[in-house]
C-alpha cells in the first residue's frame, strides 16, 4: 500500500480504536509501531533500525530515555516521544523532546 493509503488505514484505526486506549503503552502499541513500520517503512522488531527506551542522557540527569530512536546506517535519525492518546501535550513535553533531540544528531524528533 502506498503513503497516503497507510496514513488514510492508520487514521480510521485510530478514530476507531482511541476511545479504548488507556495507557501510553497501548497507545505505542496500536498506533505508534504501526505507523513506524507501516508508514516510515522501519521494521519495529529489528533493533538496528528501531531501538524502544533509548537511552538520551540529559547532562547530570542519566537514564532519560526517548521511547523509539529510529537509526540508519547505525546513526540516530529520529526521535519519536510518545504520550497517551488524548493526553494534551504543553511546553514540558516540548522541552523534554528539545532535551533529547539536543544530545543526539537526530534530524527529525516526532511527538504522537
């Protein structure tokens, strides 16, 4: 299926599908993979590709993790942060994103 036909099955499964999403999980789960697999076209179970819980550590603040660093070639090319569906993003998720794109060489950071 093309770009635009995944954006468009992706869409519907999620108009159908939010109401019963509770958690970020479920949200990475059923809409945040496929749409790195389907729609990006990286293979969400091949970690030199897709790596879940990257570590990005923040100057003295280590273990901050990025929930999916996407790579080529070996080298981080986006960032994906995830949050529940529903849940408004405000200026501490941008920050925290800002955060992890600076310590990397990420070219793209992407929010659900």
């Amino acid at each position: 299926m093309e770009l635009l036909g995944e954006l468009q099955s992706l869409s519907a499964k999620i108009k159908q599908q939010a109401a019963v999403i509770q958690t970020e999980e479920a949200t990475k789960s059923a809409f945040v993979m496929p749409f790195i697999n389907k729609v990006l076209g990286y293979d969400v179970f091949d970690p030199t590709e897709v790596t879940p819980e990257f570590i990005c550590d923040v100057g003295i603040k280590k273990g901050e993790k990025i929930d999916y660093a996407i790579l080529k070639n070996n080298e981080i090319q986006i960032l994906v942060e995830c949050k529940k569906i529903g849940e408004p993003l405000n200026v501490n998720h941008a920050s925290q994103l800002f955060r992890y794109f600076h310590v990397t060489n990420a070219r793209i950071s992407i929010f659900n």
